[in-house]
C-alpha cells in the first residue's frame, strides 16, 4: 500500500477572537485610508452648533428680560411717586377740614398745592401739601372772586344799583393799598334808567366826567359812563341786547382801600 502524500503539505496558523469576525476587504484600488470620517467630528460639529443657538437665545432673552425688568422698575416708581402724592394730599386736605372758617376749592396734584377761599373775607390763597399738612395757612392779600347770586359789598362811594343780580366774573382784588373790583351782574330795568342812576351818583360824589358813550338800534341799547378824581376811577356800561333778554350791568371801579 503506498501510503505517500502528493502535492503540498497542509499549513496551520493559530486564530484569536477577532479573527471569528468575517472580515470585508475593500474594493481593489481602493486605499482604506480614505474610507468616511470619524463620526467623532460629526458629534463635535453638532454640540458646537447647539451652543452656538443656546448664545444667541441667551443673549435674545437676556435683552427681553432688561426691557421688562427696566419697564417694571419704572412702573414701581410711578406707583411709589402717586401713593406719596395722595397721601399728601389726604394730610393737606385734612389740616384745611379743621379750619372752619377756611373752604377747600381744588387741590392739584401736578403742582403739589391746595386752592381755598376765607369764608368770611372771599380771600383767596394756595398752599403746598406740605404747607398744609404742617397748618401753615396764610391767604394771599386781597382776592376774592364771588359765585353767581352772591353778595357784593362795593366801596361806600358806590352804590348798587338795586336789585342788581351777582353773575359769574365778578372779583374784588387788594395790591399795595389800593383795591380793584369788578362788578358783572343783570338787572330787569331798562339801560336808560341804570345809567341815569349812576350819572347822578357820580356828580354827588364829586367825580369828573371823563367819557360818556350811547347807541342804540332797534331793540339793542347800550351806554358806557367814565369818571375819576386824583384816588378813585370809574367805568360803568350798561347793554340791553334783546328786548326779552335782562340788562348787563358792568362796574370796574379802582380806588383805596376803604372800610365797609
């Protein structure tokens, strides 16, 4: 029996782990050095990205919050300012409420002061919140303004002209010793009889004629008497513009200050 062996000998090699794996060579005349990139640079690129967004989102809500945050504080301020003006106010309008004698016309808030009248004297005055709330209360000398239908007390040289009705306008003021008062009121008598009246008056008075003016036209009738010494003047005009319609009674007269 021949029991020789032909051809080449069998050859062995020894084989790890790895090599259980099959194995894919790559295409003929490819280099495996120029296969696809890392996937580490692709992970890289996309975190660079998505901090790239969180900045610019930051940044975006940041600004956001400083207008709001700027706008808040503003409003807290304006908040804060109108409490400490109200309150005040409240204290100011309380010290005026003691003085009975004293009457509360208007506070405003702009200016920080309250406007009120002297019940016996008409007097007018202003005062600061502060000035008040502190019950320094002085009037300012000689202004009186008069509601419609209030009494009017004129310099004793002066009558009224009775049943003369006080309108709105009417004033009396007192500077440096000398007194201005303007007198708007109606009547139900005719012009000519009113300004007869005060004619006379003024010649009693020994005041000079200083310019007489009249005109009428139809139902319309008005007459304007001028006169004055060295202390005292006077203008009077009476009008009459319809004839259903009450006579206008204007007086502006300007003198010393006398008593009443």
């Amino acid at each position: 029996m021949d029991l020789s062996v032909t051809g080449h000998p069998p050859s062995f090699r020894l084989m790890n782990d790895d090599d259980d794996a099959p194995r894919s060579d790559p295409p003929q005349g490819q280099d495996r050095t120029k296969s696809g990139g890392s996937p580490l640079v692709y992970y890289g690129i996309g975190c660079a990205a998505l901090a790239l967004l969180a900045a610019i989102g930051f940044v975006a809500a940041l600004q956001w919050g400083l207008k709001r945050g700027k706008s808040g504080l503003a409003h807290l301020e304006h908040t804060a300012a109108s409490l400490e003006t109200h309150a005040a106010r409240a204290a100011a309008e309380l010290a005026i409420s003691r003085h009975s004698d004293l009457e509360l016309l208007s506070a405003d808030d702009a200016t920080g002061a309250l406007t009120f009248r002297n019940r016996k004297t008409r007097e007018m005055g202003t005062i600061s919140y502060q000035d008040a709330a502190q019950d320094k209360f002085a009037v300012l000398p000689g202004t009186a303004v008069f509601k419609p239908g209030e009494k009017v007390t004129l310099p004793s040289w002066v009558p009224a002209f009775p049943g003369l009705e006080t309108r709105e306008g009417t004033f009396r003021t007192v500077t440096n010793g000398r007194e201005t008062v303007r007198l708007n009121a109606i009547s139900t008598q005719p012009v000519d009889a009113i300004a007869d009246f005060y004619t006379k008056h003024l010649e009693e008075v020994g005041l000079s004629p200083t310019g007489r003016q009249q005109q009428t036209a139809g139902a319309f009738a008005t007459r304007m008497l001028q006169a004055r010494d060295a202390q005292r003047s006077i203008t009077i005009s009476v009008t009459r513009k319809e004839k259903d319609e009450p006579t206008t009674v204007v007086l502006a007269i300007e003198s010393p200050v006398a008593k009443r």
